[in-house]
C-alpha cells in the first residue's frame, strides 16, 4: 500500500506540490491564530459558590451555609470532589469535575443544585458563582497609587471599583476585575445608646427610618401642555445632613425626634477581609485581571494594557496605575526561547545534510519538508484547540531529530541508487523517465519500513496520553504535538519527499568516499564492525555488563512531580497565626516588603494579605500573598540564579511568627486550587471532630520537621481563633418579653455592625453601616454593661440577659466530601519529593499516634507523581506490546522482531546515566524523554534491521547461496550502508538537543529534563544500532542457517528472507 501512495504521489507530482502549498498557507495561518500561553492550563474543571454571610463567624458559617452547600453538591453529576472553606463572614466551595467535563454544563449543573439548597440557607446569606475562569486565570495585577497626597485609600478604592473595574470587565475575553486593598467608602451611623434610652429610639426603628428615608419612587405621567411629563420623587440619602434630618418619631414632648438627635453619621472604611501593599512604601489599592477560560492570554493582557493606557488621561490629577504582575512577559520569553531553539535546529539540519552529502539541493529536501511537517502540526493544533505553549513546542522540539531521520535516510538511498546507475551507464546521471524510475525505486525500497518506524514513534507515546488529571493536561499538548509532526512527517515522506527528491537531486552526485568526513567515519568504523562480527557473542556479552552498570544510578534516582520552573516572578507565602488584624496584616506585609526589596535582583514587591473580591481567592487575613517581580537577568549580579535568589531572600526575610514559602505564581495557583496545598508536600488529616484534627495536625507537623531536608513545616491552626461568646439566658430574656432573636439582633447589629442599605452617588455605590460606637463595645466588661432599648422602651444591658466570655475557636474550618479536614504544609530544600514522602510516612507511622476516626492523605506535587508513576507502571507494558505486534507486521519474523524490542534497554543506558550525573530526579518530565528515546531507539533498529535484510536479499536475487561467511559480508556491507545515514541523524539529533540541554530561558527547568535522556540515549542507542544488531542479526541468521541445514542435510538450500526461520 505504501509503496502504491509513492508510486501514485510520484505520478500526480503537481498535484502533490499544489497540496503542499495549501498545507504551507493554511499552517501559516494557524501558526498566526494559534493562541499562546506560557504553560498549558493545568487546572480542573472546577465551578467556585461564593456566598457572602456578613459578620458571621466561622463556625456559624460553616453550620448554615457550607455544610449545607457541601452535602447538596456531592450529588451533582460528574462531580469528583467538593472542598468547603468556611472564613469569617463568607463561605467557598470548590465543586471539581471529572476531565473532560464542558464548563458550562458544569456551571449550569451547579445552579440547579444551588436553587434547591437555597431555601435552606439564612436570609442574609447570598450566594453567587465564581467566574467562568480557570486555575490559571490571574494574568494581569496592577496597583493605584498617589504619590501626590491628594487621595485617601478610600478614593483609591472608588476609581477601582466605579471606573476601572467597569472599563476592563468591557475588554473581551476579561471573566472577572477583582478589587484588592484600599478602604470601601461607608456611610456609619453610630447609635448613642444613653440618647435612644432618654428618648425610647430602638435599633431596629432606626434602622426602618433610614430605610424609609432612602429611595426613590415614579408617578406615572402627568399631561401638560399636550406633551406627556414623567413624574418622579426623588429621595435618595446623599449627605451627612439628610441623614441627620431622618425623623425617627415624636417625643414626650410632642416635638419631633431626628436621627441626629440619637447618633452621629461618618464617612469610614468598611470592615477589611483584604490589604494590599505596594514596594514597603504604603497601602495602595489594586486589581486583578482574571480572563475567561480558553481565551488567548497575551492578547487579553495587551488589550488590558492598552485599555489601562487609554483611561489613564481619566484618573485623577496624582493617581497612576503601576503593574505588578503581567504574564505575558513570561510567555513571550517562553515562546521566544522555544522558537529560536527550533530555528536553531532547522539551521543545523540544512548544515548536517550539506555536510555528509555534499550536495545542497538534497539538504534542501529535509530543510523543506522539516518546516512543513511543523506547519502541519499548527494546523491540527489550531482545529484541536490546543495552544501554542512551553510542553507544546517542546513536542516539535523533540520530534524534529526523528521527523527529518526518514528524509535523510531516502535521500542517502537515492543518492545510492544514482551512484549505482552512473557506475553501471559509463558515469552518465540518468535522464526524464530514467531519473524519475530511479528516484522510485529508492523510495519504495525503503518507504515501507520508514513509514512504519514512524508510526511506531508516534505509538511509543501512547502512555503519554493516557495521563491524568494534572500530569495528563501537562504532557498531552506535547504528546499531541509530537504525534501530529511525525505524522505529518510520515506523510510527507511517502508523498512529498520522493517528489522533491525527483525535482531537485539531480545533476553531479558526489561519491560517498569523496566526502573526507564520510571517510573518515568509514575508517572507524570498519575494523569495529569487522570485529562485531568476528566476536558477536562478546559483543552483546558487553552490552549487558554496560547495562547492567545503570543498577547504579537507578537507585540513587530520586523523584520529582515536575521541576520549579522559573516564571521570572517569584511569589512569597507565609502564614501568619490566625487571629491576625488587618492593621497588624497591614503592618507585617510592609515590614515583609521592605526586606524583600533590599535584595538587589527584586525589581518590585507587591504584597497582598488576604483576599481579593472573587471565588478564585479563598484566603484568610492571615495568609500572605507577596508577588515578586524580578529585574531582567542582565541587571543580576554575576552567578545569580533563582535559587540563590530564594536563598539570599530566605536569609533577608526573617519575621518571628511567619513560616517562609517561595513558590512560582502559576503553578502555586494551579496547586491552590486543585489540592487546596501551597507546598510540594501537603498532608492532610481528615477526621470526625475539629480538636482531634487539630491535635493529629500538629503532632504531624513536630514530626515532619525531623525529616532530613524539610525547610518547614506548618499545621493549619484550626482552633487558633479568637471568640467573644454571647450566651443568651432564655429566662432572663423572657423577663424583659425579649426572645433569643431580639438579643441576636441587638448582637449582629449594634455590635458588628448592620448594613441596611446604601448610598446611590452617580454610578458608585456605598453601604450604609448601623452601629454602636466602639468605646462602649471594645472589651468584655463594657459588652457586659452595653445598654439595649427594647421597642417598649425599656433600657437593660446585654450582662442582665447573656454571659459574655472570651474562648478559642475555629479561625477557618476546611471540608472535602463533606469531612473536616486540615493540612500541614511542608516545603523541601536540596531533596528529592519521593524520597522525602517516603521517610516523612515512616516518621508519622512510628512517631504519631492518630485519634480514633481521623486519617490521613498525601497530597501536592507528590500526589502527581505517584498517580502518573501507577499510570505508566499499567499502561507501559501494553505499549510494548502493542509496538512489538507492529514490528512482527513490520518484518514478518519473530527473531527480528523481538532483536528491536530486546535491544530497546540497551539504548536507555547512556539516557539514564546522563540524568544521574546531571543530578536530575526521576520525573514526569524525564519519563517522557526517556518514551521518546525509546521511539527513536525502536526507528533506528528498524532501519538497521532493513538495511541487513535488503544486504541478503541482494545476494539471494543474485542466485548465491547463503553460507555463514556469505552472511556476514552481506551483514557487514548493510552496516556500513547505514553507517551516513545514522551518523547524520544522530548529528542533527545532538547538535540540537545540546543547546536545549545547555542554555537557560523560560521553561529549561522542564525542557533540559526532556533532552537529558535523548542527549544521552544519543551515545548509547547509535553504539547499539551499529554494533549489537549487527552482532545479534547475524547469530540469528547463522542460527536459521544451521537449523535449515540440520533439517536438509543433503541439500544447502537458502532460506528466504521473507519466511520464518
């Protein structure tokens, strides 16, 4: 069939150019649409429920809304796991899916499940679903800054939320603004308790007044004239002095009773959940930019900028939007670093060609044929949806070697068959139809084979897709990548190729012993290969004791998920005990700041404690959130690298009561969100109660730091918060005719204050706080004595009807599945994840005695690892399976079959020796250089394997009949015929793995793991194909030879190369 496509592209030839131009265009095309992002979008298919339940703590919210929310949504389809968090006025839950589930249909499942659940949520509780944003979705941060003076943290806050977060939300592919830091204007009422006795004012009739006093109503329309005139009352709340005029009713004296007669009215600052800092200089306000899932992240980020330039003649005299983190300056160092990798490698094939062949318009067919394969990968890319990023182009990267190896080998062969020719027609290159015979005849000689090497390259990365979860979204834009370049590049070698070998090797071919380099690795490598074949069986004897000596490095491998990748940006983590106020969060984030700034390589600090206004950002106060932003490299002092950066950071940042963590932007948000860990290792301890939680978690944590190489470890502090318990005295209460909820309210409200509308002032709007002022409610003694009116106008204090005492509680209370559960964070320095994992499990088994009915997890980076490591452990050995059948199909005997698959450990010794003095771990990363190692260790047997064969079959066409002596010449002979070939494939394979390997960028951390094992396998699967097949070919045959003599002792009748022997 194979050679029937090359006959029909080599007959249609104008035909095949015309389709190939298409293909150029059309991959052009794509390569221009194609959307670019740094890391392909790690995260789950998660719907986030925010649900607001002002001035309730923890434990309150727990109980009323997220338990409730939790148990509901574990019945939605296709849900995987349900993560709670319950803070200090708000609740968060996490609904994430099976891969593979659509979004939308998510977000609409959700909604359907919320509208049953809502009817038994509190009536102040409201609910809303997170953006339509995916883990990765914080591209763009900036800050809002006044040198100047002249605005407040308030005014600050108002341009964020009434002008730029309206103007950025409008830029397309935007899903959320979110606002952080600053003050939110609020309209306070403060009650005077003492006035509202003397005058017999309740709290709650103030708060009917104000909201009686503020709105707006329409009358209809009233004719006037002939011409129709709307009517409308106007009464909205817009000063201090219409507040004060608010009438609450009259009093003993008949004369009216104002607001301003039993409470003053202040513009302040809303209560805070959130504080952002700015260089160690001050608070500031800010925004996050949070685009919508699947969109192009660098044109969203430079449509957010220009639109962010275009509103800045509109801010205010002094006002001016700084940048704290853009992404796109990650993924334009990362696609730049790639694509000047692949041009690199696109120049050293033309260079590789011309060199060996001598001639330039053969090294122009792979040159040609190289980038239209790549153009073809774009194109399906394009139609896939998959983006261009870093595991994307590393795929090509990765496929080139392999995709311009067929190429190489049909243009040697021809330039075979055209020697051939010249010799046999007295030096005359053939002509017209002769030329074109010729050119077929080659290509079908070794088409066939190639194209199912080929296939079994793209096959040997079938584990690869077969990845899950994290690891699976990782890898399968470079399994894709590389699948759809060798197969285009399969393509292209049984159509294209043959038609440009047609058009342009023509004229003067040079000899094979005319190149001095050709010569010269002729000369090495005869007398090698006549001593293979002398000694066969010392030969393989040494190819086992070579990889035998890998047992070495494979047991001081140690293991990683994926290495830290340097993003350029750096962000900084700690956790606070809980507790912390805002002004002490305020006060901590700047001193913090302060010190990262006065490492020379840190261009921008931007710290945040707390959390922004979206579902995306379940932090507590306490937690910390500080975004690095690093000079450009050039700017770094000589010998820094990012990990003596964190290093001398580590060293500067020194806070008692605050637990160091430096991790990349990205991938801690990835990690946030999809485990709910900050760390590499996580564990988390699940359990029927909060204290026992509590008491595993830090049992856990002092034995965690025992751990060789553990940097830090933290539990979370579940009942590390601070309470002031209300308990109501039911009789005494009925005493006074007031029932539990009368005293509740006279709690949420005058002591935490009460919204109870707000302020309309042009498009911006401001809530309205009622309150009792803070003298009278600041510690437990004057709680005790705070006076409350009832609507009878009786004056009593909260001590006459509840006691008030102080108590430790939950500061934040985390479920999964609808089970309490906690995390202990433990970051690791100089150490390997698995090795760490392995030994922090013996401490815990034998150092830590679990209450009844708590257990225990592992999750993190380590989590990956393992589930990916069990997935390739299954999936592996079905692969080699499936190959080997493809290679029985390929051959048609047993032997030659299995000298391919047996031969393929062999090849991995050099890959596995060069991880190790690398000092690398064994990661995800590393098993797929090794898969792709493997593929091009399976390619070169087969083209060895085909080029032995068609030695024996050429003597077996001439009549001669095969004696042992006969087929070791024949062996020799196709050696050395695949001698060029290999050492051209194995030029162009090194010379552009090595700058891969070498130099540094965005994404080397990964890419340098990928390259490892090929830049090694590179010394030792050449070495293999050259000597061991050779060696193990020709004792097979020998072998075939001595049994086919055995069974006709009379007669010496040569096997058939096709037959089984």
């Amino acid at each position: 069939m194979i050679a029937n496509l090359i006959r029909w592209s080599i007959a249609n030839r104008f035909l095949v150019v015309l389709a190939t131009l298409a293909l150029a265009i059309a991959g052009a095309l794509a390569v221009r649409s194609t959307p670019v992002d740094a890391l392909p979008d790690l995260s789950d298919v998660q719907v986030v429920v925010r649900t607001s339940y002002p001035g309730q703590a923890p434990q309150i919210v727990e109980d009323q809304v997220t338990y409730p929310l939790t148990t509901t949504m574990l019945s939605v389809p296709g849900a995987r796991t349900v993560r709670g968090y319950s803070f200090f006025g708000d609740s968060f839950v996490y609904i994430i899916f099976e891969d593979g589930t659509d979004l939308y249909w998510a977000r609409s499942r959700v909604l359907e499940y919320l509208d049953q659940v809502q009817g038994r949520l509190p009536a102040t509780a409201r609910s809303s679903l997170g953006p339509d944003a995916t883990g990765v979705g914080w591209v763009f941060q900036y800050a809002l800054v006044d040198r100047s003076g002249r605005h407040d943290l308030g005014q600050l806050r108002s341009i964020q939320d009434w002008l730029l977060q309206f103007e950025l939300k409008s830029v397309p592919g935007v899903a959320e603004v979110a606002s952080i830091g600053g003050m939110v204007r609020q309209y306070q009422i403060v009650l005077d308790p003492e006035r509202m006795a003397a005058y017999g004012v309740s709290q709650q009739r103030v708060a009917d007044a104000v909201s009686a006093a503020n709105g707006e109503a329409g009358g209809a329309v009233v004719e006037i004239g002939e011409a129709e005139h709307m009517v409308r009352a106007s009464g909205y709340l817009r000063t201090l002095e219409d507040f004060d005029a608010i009438p609450l009713g009259v009093g003993a004296t008949g004369a009216p009773v104002r607001l301003g007669d039993v409470a003053w009215v202040q513009i302040g600052p809303e209560m805070r959940r959130g504080v952002a800092e700015l260089n160690g200089e001050g608070e500031v306000a800010g925004g996050v930019v949070i685009i919508r899932a699947g969109e192009n992240a660098r044109e969203v980020i430079a449509a957010v900028r220009a639109r962010l330039t275009e509103l800045e003649r509109s801010l205010p005299k002094g006002v001016e939007v700084v940048t704290t983190y853009d992404r796109s300056h990650l993924i334009d160092r990362a696609i730049e670093n790639l694509t000047h990798k692949l041009a690199e490698e696109f120049i050293v094939v033309a260079l590789v060609c011309a060199l060996f062949l001598l001639h330039l318009r053969s090294a122009m067919v792979a040159v040609v044929t190289l980038p239209l394969g790549v153009l073809a990968a774009f194109l399906v890319m394009r139609v896939q949806g998959v983006d261009a990023n870093i595991m994307s182009l590393a795929g090509i990267a990765i496929a080139i070697g392999a995709m311009v190896d067929a190429a190489i080998v049909m243009i040697e062969n021809a330039h075979k068959k055209l020697e051939h020719w010249r010799d046999d027609h007295g030096g005359e290159m053939p002509k017209g139809d002769d030329h074109w015979r010729v050119i077929t005849q080659a290509s079908i000689e070794v088409g066939p084979a190639l194209f199912f090497s080929l296939l079994i390259i793209t096959l040997s990365f079938l584990p690869v897709f077969t990845l899950q979860a994290q690891e699976g979204r990782l890898f399968a834009p470079l399994a894709f990548t590389k699948t759809y370049a060798m197969a285009a590049s399969a393509a292209l070698a049984v159509t294209l190729t043959p038609v440009l070998m047609g058009f342009w090797i023509r004229g003067k071919i040079p000899s094979e012993d005319a190149n001095p380099v050709n010569r010269f690795l002729a000369g090495l490598y005869q007398p090698a290969i006549d001593f293979t074949l002398s000694k066969p069986r010392l030969i393989i004897a040494m190819a086992l004791v070579v990889f035998a000596t890998t047992a070495w490095p494979l047991t001081r491998l140690g293991g990683e998920f994926m290495p830290m990748m340097d993003e350029g940006d750096l962000l900084y983590m700690p956790t606070a005990l809980p507790g912390l106020s805002a002004a002490e969060a305020s006060e901590l984030l700047q001193q913090t700041d302060r010190m990262i700034r006065t490492v020379p390589e840190v261009g921008s600090v931007f710290g945040k404690a707390g959390r922004a206004e979206t579902a995306t950002d379940p932090a507590p106060l306490e937690m910390f959130e500080t975004t690095i932003r690093l000079r450009p490299r050039s700017a770094w002092r000589p010998g820094m690298t990012p990990e003596r950066i964190i290093e001398e950071l580590d060293r500067a940042v020194r806070v008692p009561g605050l637990t160091n963590v430096w991790v990349p932007p990205i991938r801690n948000r990835i990690d946030m969100l999809a485990t709910g860990v900050k760390s590499p290792i996580g564990v988390k301890v699940s359990g029927p109660d909060l204290a026992s939680i509590d008491a595993a978690a830090r049992a856990i944590e002092r034995a965690a730091r025992g751990v060789p190489n553990v940097s830090s470890s933290v539990a979370e502090r579940i009942a590390g918060g601070r309470y002031v318990n209300v308990d109501i005295d039911r009789f005494a209460a009925a005493r006074y005719g007031l029932n539990v909820g009368d005293i509740q309210a006279v709690v949420s409200g005058a002591i935490g204050g009460e919204t109870i509308g707000q302020v309309v002032d042009g498009r911006a709007r401001y809530p309205i706080n009622l309150r009792y002022p803070r003298e009278v409610r600041d510690t437990p003694e004057r709680l005790i004595a705070l006076p409350i009116v009832t609507e009878q106008g009786l004056r009593l204090t909260l001590g006459e009807v509840a006691r008030v005492a102080i108590a430790d509680g939950p500061a934040m209370i985390r479920s999964e599945n609808g089970r309490l559960s906690a995390f202990v964070y433990i970051d690791v320095r100089g150490r390997d994840l698995a090795s760490v994992v392995g030994d922090l499990r013996n401490t815990i088994a034998r150092d830590v005695a679990l209450p009844a009915g708590v257990s225990v997890a592992y999750s993190g980076q380590f989590e990956y690892l393992a589930r990916a490591a069990e997935r390739l452990t299954i999936v592996g050995p079905v692969t080699i399976i499936i190959i080997f059948l493809l290679l029985y199909l390929t051959f048609r005997r047993f032997d030659e079959a299995a000298i391919v698959m047996a031969s393929l450990p062999f090849a991995l010794t050099g890959g596995i020796w060069l991880v190790y003095l690398l000092g690398y771990d064994f990661s995800v990363a590393v098993a797929v250089g090794f898969i792709a190692l493997a593929g091009l260790a399976a390619e070169f047997g087969v083209v060895m394997l085909m080029y032995l064969r068609k030695a024996i079959e050429e003597r077996e066409r001439r009549g001669e009949a095969l004696t042992p002596p006969l087929i070791a010449e024949a062996v020799r002979e196709g050696a050395l015929l695949r001698l060029r070939p290999k050492a051209m494939t194995v030029a162009v394979i090194m010379a552009g793995l090595l700058p891969i390997l070498w130099t540094g960028g965005a994404g080397a951390e990964v890419m340098r793991r990928i390259a490892a094992p090929l830049v090694g396998g590179m010394l030792s699967a050449p070495l293999l194909s050259l000597f061991v097949i050779p060696a193990a070919y020709l004792m097979i045959r020998r072998r075939g030879l001595a049994e086919a003599d055995a069974a006709q002792p009379d007669q010496r009748i040569a096997q058939p190369a096709g037959e089984p022997s």
